[in-house]
C-alpha cells in the first residue's frame, strides 16, 4: 500500500482524474496517454503497479481551475482576487494551492508578472498526501478531499480579460457530427452523448467528458466549455439514477421473486444489484464490476462493493464467465444467470 493505491481511489470518488506521477523532481507522470480516459480495470493496474507512487490531478478533465501561489505573501492577496475557497493545500516549497471549480478558464503562467499561475485544461496538480523526494510533503491546510463537491468558481472579473486560446492543430473532425448554431448546439451535444453512453455502456464522467469535447469540437462555433461540462454532467447524473434509456427503452422492474430474495439482505447487496440491474441490459455478455467506478454513485466503498458483488455470485444472480488478472488490462467479465434471474 502506499500514497497513490490508498488515496487515489477517494479522489476519483469525486470525479477527479488522477494519474500517478513520481520521477526526481516527484511530478513526472509514470504513465503512457495519461490525459486518455481512465477505464476501471486501468485505474486498478495503476494502484497495483504504482502503489507508492505521488498523486496528481488532470485539472481539465478534473473540472478544476487551480491557483498556484509560488510566495505564501501573496496567498492573502490570491484570495481576495479570486475569492475564498474551502479547500486550500500548501507546496512543498511554502506556497500555496486555492481550488476552484472551473468555468472555461485557460491556463495561464504568471499571472500579471507575479508568481501566480492559473493551472487549468492540461495542467497536472500534485495533490496531498504526495511527499518530494527530499522528504517535504503536499498537505491541506484548510479542508480536505471531501470539499471537492462544494468548490465555487472564481469570482467574476478576476481576470481583466479573458486569454485567447491558443492555436494549436486542427481538431479532429467527429464523424457525423451536425453544425447546428445557438441552442441547437446543445440539444444535438446532449443527445449524441446520452447515445454515445448507452452504446458504450461508459463507467466514468471522464468518458463522456472526452467525448463530448471532442464532439463539440465540430461545431463552428464550439460550445463554450461549461456548457460542454454541463451537458456531460447532466448525462452522467441520468446514468448514476438509472434514467438512461435508449429510444425504445423503458424503465426496468426487478421482478417480484428477485426482490423478495433481495429484501432479505443488507440493504446495500440490494443497493448494488439495482445499480447492476439497470446499468447493464440482460443480453449482454461479459460485463466488468468496477468497484471505484461504482463508488461515488453507489456512495459505498470499493472495499464494500466487492464483498456485496461476492454475494451476488453466491447467489446466483451472476455468473463469473472470465477471471481476470493475468496481463495488463484483463478484467473479470460476468453474465446475467437467466436461470435464476427470470
């Protein structure tokens, strides 16, 4: 066990992509296509493999705008431009972090002149509890991970002008992709991503974010990014309550045998099943269990959710057709048992 296998899982429970990170100076990240989504099964290989590696958050996929105080004198004066934060972390070298959510900002390096920069998009963020090599560590000095969920933007007119975004290379063309103006831009986002998530039978908000970046990159003009994190999120939010149905969906019922068998658990085996239940269609063959993946809507640990999914092996209400673990990337897979679910 070690910083990143004990504490990278409570900060993906907020939705954060983290990525484990080590190297002489503690920062560099020790994996390949690290801005990629993160699946379950990789994120489980990144605690087995890197367990005692440092912690860094991707603060655009993240959804986070970082202001990084290089002089613990201008912390006071960071505050009150950008606002007050309830989560604050100090550096190794003295200086400070104030974690905002973000609402479209660019990164920005030294803001003004002075040793303030704007971590934001592709920025990584050393988080608590990683420790530099010479021992100093990253720690919180007002909240902790929990406050994640109630983080403010920055205060309005923070910036003096919004930065120009920098060229960079064409962006890839979605295939198919419409080029409606106004609002239309959001109701076709919505409904390609609410397809792309049902079609893929997505596991995280990092893949719908990735996708409906990538999707609104199309548009001329794009969307402005918090309208895209918004999007995203509202779809998520409708897989997380079990709302999310193709065209010629409707709403699942558990059948009457399998809830009085149910009803005669803990609560949370009856928990996790209706999550399984209405998240995975009965034909489909070969489904991962993806205890961190589940965490944060199911508001259980993945400690708990494996114990409770041994439960429903012994059951009978699934079936282990695959046991994962011999290579890179090899998930245990599982099927519905028909003969006991229907």
């Amino acid at each position: 066990m070690g910083i990143f296998s004990d504490n990278a899982p409570r900060y993906a429970s907020y939705g954060l992509h983290v990525i484990p990170v080590g190297g002489r100076n503690g920062k560099r990240p020790l994996v390949r296509k690290w801005t990629d989504p993160v699946t379950p099964v990789k994120f489980d290989d990144w605690c087995r493999i890197h367990g005692d590696a440092n912690l860094a958050v991707h603060a655009g996929h993240s959804e986070l705008l970082i202001v990084d105080v290089d002089s613990p004198v201008l912390i006071n004066q960071a505050i009150e431009r950008f606002g007050d934060t309830p989560l604050q972390t100090r550096t190794p070298s003295g200086g400070g972090h104030l974690w905002y959510r973000a609402n479209g900002e660019l990164r920005q390096i030294k803001l003004d002149g002075k040793p303030i920069d704007i971590l934001a998009g592709n920025s990584l963020l050393v988080a608590p509890p990683s420790v530099r090599p010479d021992g100093n560590a990253y720690r919180f000095v007002y909240g902790n991970i929990d406050d994640i969920a109630t983080l403010p933007t920055i205060l309005p007119g923070a910036f003096p002008h919004k930065p120009k975004q920098a060229k960079s290379a064409k962006a890839t063309k979605v295939k198919g992709a419409p080029q409606p103006r106004g609002q239309g831009r959001n109701d076709a986002l919505f409904m390609a991503a609410k397809d792309f998530a049902i079609q893929n039978h997505v596991s995280s908000l990092t893949e719908i974010m990735d996708f409906c970046r990538e999707y609104n990159s199309a548009f001329k003009p794009p969307l402005p990014e918090h309208e895209v994190v918004k999007v995203a999120g509202s779809v998520w939010k409708m897989k997380t309550e079990g709302r999310l149905y193709g065209k010629n969906n409707r709403a699942l019922v558990i059948p009457e045998t399998i809830h009085v068998r149910l009803m005669q658990e803990t609560g949370n085996v009856c928990k996790l099943f209706s999550y399984i239940w209405f998240n995975i269609p009965r034909d489909h063959v070969g489904f991962a269990i993806c205890p961190e993946a589940m965490a944060e809507p199911l508001n259980m640990s993945p400690k708990t959710i494996r114990k409770f999914r041994n439960r429903l092996l012994e059951m009978g209400f699934i079936r282990r057709i695959h046991i994962g673990g011999s290579q890179y990337g090899d998930a245990s897979l599982y099927v519905w048992d028909m003969s006991t679910i229907q």
